[in-house]
C-alpha cells in the first residue's frame, strides 16, 4: 500500500524514520511499517577462502525508505559541495562520493555505531552515516568553526570519534594499518566490535595494506578491509594497474566477497557477514563493485579518460538510488509524488545547511597551536611569541 494509506494506522508513528542524525527533522507523516521484506540482491556474491552469504536479504518498508532517504541526502550534499567548490567557498581538495552513495548506507545498515570506521579522503558521506550533520559538513568544508573539525581538517580529514569515525586520511592507503590497529584495540579490549578499514582501488597496491593485513591475520584481529573499486584511481583504469584487479582475492590466505557497491541492500548483507566471521576467524576483505560520477577530484572534469556513454550508462542501469526508488514503487510502499516530496525536503535541508555554515565564524589564529597535543601529559609548544600553547583535543 501506499504511503498515504499506511499513515492512517494507529499502530505507526508519524516520521518517516530515524534519520541520519537528530538534526534531519521530517515535516510530514510517513509510515515507519518494520514488517519484515525479503529481497534478492542484484547479482550474485564471488568469494574468495569462503562460502558466500545469501542473495536473500531481510528488510522493512522503514529501512528502505531510509536508504532513499539518507542516499538522496548524500546525493543532493555532494553536489551542493561541487557548487561551493565552483564559487571558491570551500578551498584545497574536495573529493566527492556521489555515485558511490549504497556502500556508506549499506555498510551502516549491517553493523553498528560501535563498530568502527576509517577511510581515505573521500569522506563527506562516510561522515554523514556515522551520524554527522549537514552543518558540520558544510562548515569544515568552508573552514568555518562549527565544521567536525573545527574547520582546520578540511574535506578531507573528517573526524567524529564519539561514532567511531575516525577519520578521512589524505595519504594514500595509510588509513589501513592505523584500522589495523583499531582492530587490535578492540581485540585487546573484548568488545565484540570490529572496523571497516576503506580504500580505493587505486591503493590497493601499496605495500603498507599487505604489511598490515599479515599481522591482521596472524593475531586474527577483526578487521575488515574493503575496497571502494570504482574503477578508477585518479585517472588511471584498475587494468592499467593492477595484473589482477580481482581485490577481493588480493588477500591470499585471508577471506574475500565480491558485492555489488550499487547495491544498498548487497552492501548490507555483506558487511554483517563480514562482521560474523572477522569476530570468530579473523579479518576478512569486501571487494565494493561502485562507480563515481564525479571526476577523482574536484580538479578532474572526470571525462578524459572514460566516455560520457559510460557515465550515463551506468546512472541508467545502476544508480543506488534510483534502485531504492524502483523496489519502494514495485512494493507499493510511497507514491512517486511521495519520493519528489522527500527529495524536495532534503534539498530545503541542505540548503538551509549551508546558509547556516556560512554564518559561522572563522576559526581563532589560535587555534592554529591546539589539537597538537594531547591535554594533560606535560607536553608543550611555543608559539612565535614565545607564549607557552596547550594542544587540547576534543
């Protein structure tokens, strides 16, 4: 049925469904339904060194409109985050992630907020699923105070410990032994967490990620590293690379899966697969199958080295989005007036996002001598003047 009739039950609340953050308020009724769905993923999971999970995935009206929700909200951020770029509001480097939207939601969907997370530099919606807020984005990306960073991280060095985000990294591939390390961290402590240490395909060759892994596997730390393969490291294709572009079985002696990365619900069904087995055996590697649509970087028109064809051919077939939105009309759970609603809402969110980060203030000059170091262990910096400056952290 659809969303109009489903709202008239007593037995459902008037929200659509608990959104990315507290700060993603909704204005009109919606049905939060959790009767239980089951669907096929798209296309079938490869493994590597392990039997694969099923195709068949448990969901609810609720999550589904959720993944519309939150993709749309990523989606519509990144391109606001272009638009900022082009009128030289946000500065530096800006990486962006639209396309690559299923693997942040999905990877959310499977796991919990005390699992733990760490990336590269393309960050913004990795952010956003731990439970980040548009103005935070906004103002680091602008460098203003209210940004996650204090607005001296910029694009790429987002951070939200108190989720377990720890962080955009700006060197290639580097972000992988420090997740290695959280994953002996949460080993040591007994807490039944794992972490998702992501990269691209275009660090899949660095030699610190097979370091890493080895020690990874030889003390069975529960790490899981998944590799966001949209095909392309900066402008260079994944053949042009790599001998074997199969990542999922880079790992040798360490378990791999292969999921489709446009898959939302794919996405799902492989991290808390991926989550049951790094926690009894062991860390384990996801292969993301995704594609952006943006060049690598706000500094590559991003056509150079691929077709326009190929652009539109995937956005035609493969579109996370728009496949969340084919399965919430094939199920007759909103209208399609019902889903331009909600997209009209997030557009008025982000806007009202960004008119608010641009009141924010720049950062204090001072503030260029705190989150040095950590406050409390007798450690000091001196500034030009000579005036003794604590690092505090938040």
């Amino acid at each position: 049925m659809a969303l109009s009739k489903l709202s008239s039950s007593s037995s459902l609340s008037t929200n659509i469904l608990k959104p990315l953050t507290n700060s993603f308020l909704l204005h009109r009724p919606i049905s939060t339904d959790t009767t239980p769905l089951t669907i096929e993923t798209s296309v079938p999971f490869t493994s590597h060194q392990c039997e694969a999970p099923s195709r068949s995935v448990e969901t609810t009206p609720k999550e589904l409109l959720s993944f519309f929700r939150q993709m749309a909200t990523m989606r519509r951020m990144e391109i606001a985050a272009d638009s900022l770029y082009k009128a030289k509001l946000v500065r530096g480097f800006c990486h962006l992630y639209d396309g690559q939207e299923a693997v942040a939601i999905g990877m959310e969907a499977g796991i919990t907020k005390k699992d733990s997370i760490i990336t590269a530099y393309r960050d913004h919606c990795t952010f956003l699923g731990r439970g980040g807020t548009l103005l935070e984005v906004f103002s680091e990306l602008m460098g203003r105070k209210d940004g996650c960073s204090h607005g001296k991280g910029g694009s790429m060095h987002f951070y939200k410990k108190d989720s377990g985000f720890y962080g955009g990294h700006g060197i290639v591939g580097a972000q992988i032994p420090l997740g290695c390390g959280l994953a002996f961290a949460q080993k040591y402590s007994k807490d039944e967490t794992v972490t998702f240490a992501l990269y691209g395909d275009g660090a899949a060759n660095q030699g610190q990620l097979f370091e890493a892994l080895n020690i990874a596997a030889l003390w069975d730390l529960p790490a899981i590293l998944v590799c966001e393969n949209n095909h392309y490291g900066m402008g260079t294709a994944e053949w042009r690379a790599a001998k074997s572009p199969s990542y999922y079985k880079r790992g040798d002696y360490v378990p791999g899966l292969k999921v489709d990365g446009m898959d939302a619900l794919a996405v799902k069904q492989a991290c808390k697969f991926a989550k049951e087995h790094a926690l009894k055996n062991g860390p384990m590697i996801l292969e993301m199958d995704t594609y952006r649509y943006h060049g690598h970087s706000m500094s590559d028109p991003g056509s150079t080295y691929r077709t326009r064809d190929e652009i539109s051919g995937v956005r035609q077939e493969r579109d996370p989005i728009e496949r969340i939105r084919k399965l919430i009309l094939a199920h007759d759970l909103a209208t399609e007036k019902e889903l331009k609603d909600i997209e009209k809402e997030v557009r008025k969110e982000v806007d009202d996002a960004i008119a608010k980060a641009k009141e924010s203030p720049m950062p204090e000059p001072s503030e260029l001598f705190t989150n040095v170091y950590v406050k409390g262990y007798g450690v000091e910096v001196f500034g030009a003047d000579r005036k003794e400056v604590r690092g505090v952290l938040p």
